[in-house]
C-alpha cells in the first residue's frame, strides 16, 4: 500500500472484457456505478469455447430480463453429462424454470451480453492492455498500454476479469497455487456427415463426447492414451478421424473443422478473491479443465455475487464487511469446482481397464439411482451453491435453507421472484397474506430501508424444504439471507432486514 491521497477519478475499473467482465460491468451499472473496462482486443474472442449454459446461469439472465435472447438461440438439452459417463443427468426434474441445459456458442453469449453492456452505459476501452497497478489508501492506479501510449487511471477499485494469466493478479501480489497440466485432450467444432445417436463411447481405446451446435455443426471432444500423457501438437481433421475412429468404429465423417484446440487439466485457484482495492473473478480467480463446461457458469456467478456488495460499498450503505463477503462465499465455490472438475477429469481421461470399470459404475448409478443423478445435477446445474451463515455459532437459529438459492416463487398479482429481482434489490416475501390484503411487512419498507421491496405470495406449496416458511428475505442475487417459520413475522422480520440492511 503506497501512501499519499490519491482521488479516484473512476469508481471501477475492469480488466478485461470477457463475459465475466462484461457482465460485472452491467451488474454495476444497474446501481448506477460509473464502470470503465479496459480490454486488451480489438474484437471479442471468435472461438466457440464454451457452450454449455447452465440452469442457474439462465436464472442470472432472467432476474435482470435477459434470459430470451439466449433462449430464442441455444439449443436445449434435457440432460447433462458428468465426465463424459454414457448415462446422462435427467435436469427435467430440477426445480428452475430453466430444467434444461442450454447449448450456445461463447462468442454469442459474450455478444448477447455485450449488446447488453453498451445498452445500459459500460464504457468499454479496447486496446487497453492493463500492465500494472499501485494500491493506495484511498485509490488503486491502473496503468495500461494503449495505442496512444501508457495510460494511467485512478479507481476506487480495480476488479481482475482478465482471465487464467492474469496481470491483475500478479500485479497485486495474489497467488494462484495448484498443479500444472499433466493430461491433455482435444476438441473440435465439425460438420458430421453421420452422426450417431449416442453422445459419447468409452472404452480401451479413448472417450469420445459429441454436442451438437446450432447451426448444424457438433463440438467433438476426445482423450484417448497418447493425448493423456502426452500434449498432442498440430492435431488436423484426418488425425482426428482416425482417433475417433479407433474409439466409435467410424469417423462420423467429421469433416470442415471451423476450430480446433487442446485443453490441459491445470488446476489452480487464487488464494484470495480480494486485496485492498483490488478484486479477482472469473478465470483470473478459477482455472481448470473444462469438465461439464462449468468455468463461464461459476465466472457469471461470481459477478452475480460481487457487483451489488461492490455497489453498495461504493454507495456507502454496506454492512460491514460485505465485500470480504465475496471471498469467503466464493472462494469456496472455486475450490469445490476445481473438485469436481479434477474428479471428471480423472474419469475422462484414463481408459485402465479399472477406470473403465468405474465409469461403468458410475454411469449405471446415474441411469437407476434418481437421488444419485439428482444430487450430481443440481451442482452440475449451479443450482446447489450455497452461502451457509459464516459463524453457525453466532446463528444459530438460522433457518437451514439461509444462503440457499431461492427457487422461483410466484408471488400474488403475477410474475415471479426472478422478475422481482430485476430491480437488483433486496425482496422480503411475505407467503401468509392473502391476494390484495396489504402485508404487516409493508411498513418495514419505510421504517428501515427503501431499496426494499415487499411482495406476498402463496405458500410455496410442493417444496417440502418449505412447508412452514411464513416470510424470507431474498438477496440482490437470488440467494436467501433470512427466512421465518413464526406464525407472525412481522417482529423477526425488522430485526432480520434492521441487520441485514443498513440504514439510508
Ligand atoms: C475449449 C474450452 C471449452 C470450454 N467450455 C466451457 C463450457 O462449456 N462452459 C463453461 O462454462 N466454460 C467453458 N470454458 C471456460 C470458459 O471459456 C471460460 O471460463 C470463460 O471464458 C471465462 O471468462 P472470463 O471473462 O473470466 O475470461 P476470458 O474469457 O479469458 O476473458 C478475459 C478477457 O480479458 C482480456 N485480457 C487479458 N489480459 C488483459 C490485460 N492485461 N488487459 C486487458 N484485458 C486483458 C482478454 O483479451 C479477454 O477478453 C471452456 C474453455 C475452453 C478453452
């Protein structure tokens, strides 16, 4: 930390102006923040990447009104795939408006929320590189390269979106601990002149995964041994062919590769999600083998989880210590991402006879064990991410469902709590009161914050986890901060949003 006063002219900046990046920008924007990214490209990332959009991702689209667009061009996949295993995860019977799995090129999805960005006012700077950064008490200064020379902008913070080489990171002194690439495979985006039915074969030989594309064209990812142990370099379409032609018996005449890569199982995770004025998200916090397509879904969410701690901060209405919230809810996250994508990694990529074995098992668990399929999709869907109270001990009354994602509740008059969250407010449901009778609750809007919006709805009737529940108080992101079985909740209702809320 240097000292001297330094005035920040810029309330954030962003490095980096990825979709993480970019979609922090419009979280923070929502609030008002003045929001400048800082890019190093020209132009965003042609390549496909990644394509897999989660159930939870579409609720972070829908509760800010901009779920259809995705809607209206992804593909929808009933299930979804752990490591490639033949049997696949039923998500028709996860609770989300969204039980499917939504197949979509990451070029549109950065392009769907980059129209986004310039329609609510994000400032975005290309030809920014970001080369250093100097912390001090009261500002943090990002120097960049640019084509007019170096550049050097004061900022409240400085928010690291510039993904798994992160200068940011480095800059600021964060390390990013783990092991480094040991097992390789490959993927590309094809025509198939014969698809087959099944979506991936495992055996002796290799894995072979398929996804069709929009657009008519599939992504086929494969390991087989060499590609295990050993990083395959110049992979062409005829080569492909004949991987996957030792794997399924044809080469699915797999032909006109619009894109071709490797991808390695590095795992590493930043120790720390902030320092000072200097904050970490998406691939520059997380990085790993895209197993399950799970890192643009976790990076999303991690802005879901930053931008309106930071924006509350920055408006001076925070609690104390709300943002250091943002590490100690999402480093853990990470870490268990960096699990399960180790777990699929070690399946997909080793083909022992005994490792096979396992696949065989583990593939029959998720075809006949509802409760095992269910339990692999609901994390695989996002949906399970939870925020449990960080002192159990100084909560212990706390409902079991606090921190949980709320599932999307109607409430009385139409719509529901994904629509009422578009505002980017706190929302304290009152499920108790009848349709058009006023809420005892409504007058906490007055008495303690106005960026609180009360609404009554049914009973969540069908959800067992929440029989009893009379009121609950919603996050800005969707997650539950306080929920409340008394018969009348008005009482345990102010004292929850007196302590969760500061006062404006
Ligand atoms: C082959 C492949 C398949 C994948 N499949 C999936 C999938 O199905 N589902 C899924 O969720 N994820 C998947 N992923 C992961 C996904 O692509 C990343 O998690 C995602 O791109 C992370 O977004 P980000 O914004 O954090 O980082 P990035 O997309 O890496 O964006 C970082 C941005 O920062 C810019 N930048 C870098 N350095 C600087 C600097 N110094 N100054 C200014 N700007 C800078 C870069 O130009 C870039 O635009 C896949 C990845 C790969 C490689």
């Amino acid at each position: 930390m240097l000292g001297g006063t330094h005035t920040a002219a810029h309330e954030v900046v962003i490095a980096g102006g990825g979709p993480v990046g970019l979609w922090l920008a419009c979280e923070l924007r929502l609030y008002g923040v003045d929001v400048t990214v800082l890019e190093t490209r020209t132009e965003p990332d042609p390549h496909s990447r990644a394509l897999a959009v989660h159930p939870r991702t579409l609720e972070l689209f829908a509760a800010r009104g901009l779920v259809e667009p995705f809607l209206a061009e992804g593909l929808r996949m009933p299930g979804g795939h752990f490591a490639a295993l033949t049997r696949r995860m039923d998500f028709s019977r996860l609770d989300t408006p969204y039980p499917f799995m939504l197949l979509l090129p990451q070029v549109r999805t950065e392009q769907l929320i980059g129209a986004h960005a310039e329609a609510v006012g994000v400032r975005v700077l290309r030809e920014h590189r970001v080369t250093g950064l100097a912390q001090h008490e009261d500002a943090v200064t990002v120097e960049a390269d640019t084509p007019a020379g170096r550049r050097r902008l004061d900022a409240a913070y400085l928010i690291g979106c510039d993904g798994s080489r992160s200068t940011v990171r480095a800059a600021a002194g964060i390390g990013f601990p783990g092991r480094a690439a040991t097992r390789w495979s490959w993927l590309a985006d094809v025509t198939l002149d014969a698809p087959p039915a099944m979506q991936s074969a495992s055996n002796e030989h290799g894995t072979v995964l398929l996804f069709p594309l929009p657009g008519g064209f599939h992504r086929v990812v494969g390991s087989d041994a060499r590609t295990a142990q050993e990083k395959p370099e110049d992979l062409d379409v005829e080569e492909l062919r004949t991987r996957v032609r030792r794997v399924m018996g044809t080469d699915l005449g797999m032909r006109d590769p619009r894109w071709i890569s490797i991808v390695g199982n590095a795992a590493r995770q930043a120790e720390r999600y902030r320092h000072g004025r200097v904050l970490l998200a998406g691939d520059a916090a997380h990085s790993h083998f895209p197993a399950g397509g799970p890192g643009l879904n976790v990076g999303l969410a991690d802005a879901g989880n930053l931008g309106w701690k930071l924006a509350q901060t920055l408006a001076g209405t925070a609690p104390d210590g709300l943002l250091d919230s943002y590490h100690a809810e999402r480093h853990p996250v990470g870490q268990e991402l960096l699990r399960s994508t180790s777990a699929q990694t070690g399946l997909m990529t080793s083909h022992t006879p005994e490792n096979l074995a396992l696949r065989g098992l583990l593939a029959e668990l998720i075809g006949t064990v509802p409760e095992f399929s269910d339990a692999l999709a609901r994390r695989a869907a996002g949906i399970a991410v939870g925020y449990p109270p960080a002192d159990a001990s100084g909560a212990p009354d706390a409902h079991p469902l606090t921190g949980t994602r709320a599932p999307d509740l109607a409430v009385h008059g139409g719509g529901t709590l994904l629509s009422l969250l578009r505002r980017g407010r706190y929302v304290l449901l009152d499920l108790t009161t009848a349709p058009g009778a006023p809420s005892p609750l409504a007058p906490l809007v007055h008495d303690t914050t106005p960026g609180l919006d009360v609404r009554t709805g049914p009973p969540a009737s069908g959800r067992p986890d929440w029989a009893r529940v009379t009121a609950a108080l919603v996050r800005p992101d969707g997650h539950l901060a306080w929920l409340s079985t008394d018969a009348d909740p008005a009482g345990p209702a102010r004292a929850a949003v007196t302590a969760t809320l500061a006062r404006r």
